[in-house]
C-alpha cells in the first residue's frame, strides 16, 4: 500500500475490512488514526468506548474473527485502523438481530443475559464486557470446560476489563448463568 499526502499533509494510506458482516472501504484513512476513532469517526459505530486510551481497561475492544475461525479481542484504543486492514471485525453492534432497517428487533444472549442480572450500572464499560464474553462463547462452543472450571474459566476472560462502577459480580454471575444454561459448553460429568 503507498502512503497518499492530502492536501492538508495529512499521510493516509487505503483501508479495506469487514465489520459486522459488511464491507468497509477501501477508503483513505489518515496514517496512524487509533481504530477507535476509525470506528467513530468513519464508519459511525459508537458504540466502543475509549476508556483510558492506555489499553488497559478494554472498554474499547473489537472482536476480530480469524480465518481459522477463532475470535479474539483486540483494543481499539491502541491499535491504528490499518492494524485491521484485510480483517473481519465484529462490534458491539454487531450483535443484536436487526430487521431490514436496521432497527434491532432482538438482542443478543449475552446482552439479554446482562440486562437479566442488572449487570451494569453506567454502561461504560459494557461493549467491552459483551465482546469479551462472545470471544468466550465461542471458545468454549470449541473446547468446553469441566463445571469445576467455569468460575476459574470467566475470570481469566473478564479480568483484564475494568468496571468503574465496579459491577463485576453481577458480569460475573451472568457469564456463568449463560455458560450452564447454553447447551454443549460444559463438559459432562466423566
């Protein structure tokens, strides 16, 4: 790809990736724009939240669906837009069903899941909850864990994401109330 100077010396260089099942680009993004603001500013998904803008309290993650078909979080806020050229990303709003136009109709497991145990206070913090949570879905529809497990199992995928309202517990309790009520993501009992 070659860096392209626009008129205001501003660099950009094309950017081409999938979100939410959709096409983006190729378009000319400025050279070292954080995704966040892609994402915002480009694209009109507000949804991420920039936290700390440090990376550290994963408000503003994505999913990024690999091609060999296992999901990851990755941070927006300290990851540029071309970082995710060529990529299939998966947004906060990707996950509601929506109707032709575009107006959700049903909300995802985890969201439903969430709103059922008051999961959040602010909501800051909830795309980035959510998000983690589907990248652990889809771990465990792959590898399945013991139900000794589960609680040691959400911890290690939901610890790294800061709540300020510290509403942890009831994330926590949502998580494992659709980890047991979700068929194939427990193992049985040997």
């Amino acid at each position: 790809m070659t860096a392209i100077q626009s008129a205001a010396g501003v660099q950009t260089r094309p950017l081409s990736l999938t979100i939410n099942g959709n096409q983006v680009g190729p378009m000319d993004v400025p050279a070292g724009l954080p995704m966040i603001d892609f994402l915002h500013e480009y694209v009109g998904l507000t949804g991420s939240r920039l936290g700390c803008g440090q990376g550290v309290c994963r408000a503003c993650v994505v999913i990024v669906d690999r091609a060999d078909g296992v999901s990851e979080e990755v941070r927006t806020c300290i990851n540029g837009a071309h970082f995710f050229d060529g990529k299939t990303v998966r947004t906060i709003e990707g996950h509601a069903q929506r109707n032709e136009q575009g107006e959700v109709v049903a909300m995802s497991p985890v969201q439903q899941k969430f709103l059922e145990h008051f999961s959040f206070q602010c909501g800051y913090c909830t795309p980035g909850f959510v998000n983690a949570t589907v990248v652990l879905l889809d771990r465990l529809k792959r590898e399945p864990v013991a139900k000794d497990q589960i609680e040691s199992t959400i911890m290690a995928a939901l610890n790294d994401h800061i709540c300020r309202c510290t509403g942890y517990v009831r994330y926590y309790e949502a998580v494992k109330d659709l980890v047991l009520s979700t068929p194939g993501l427990v193992k049985d009992a040997a």
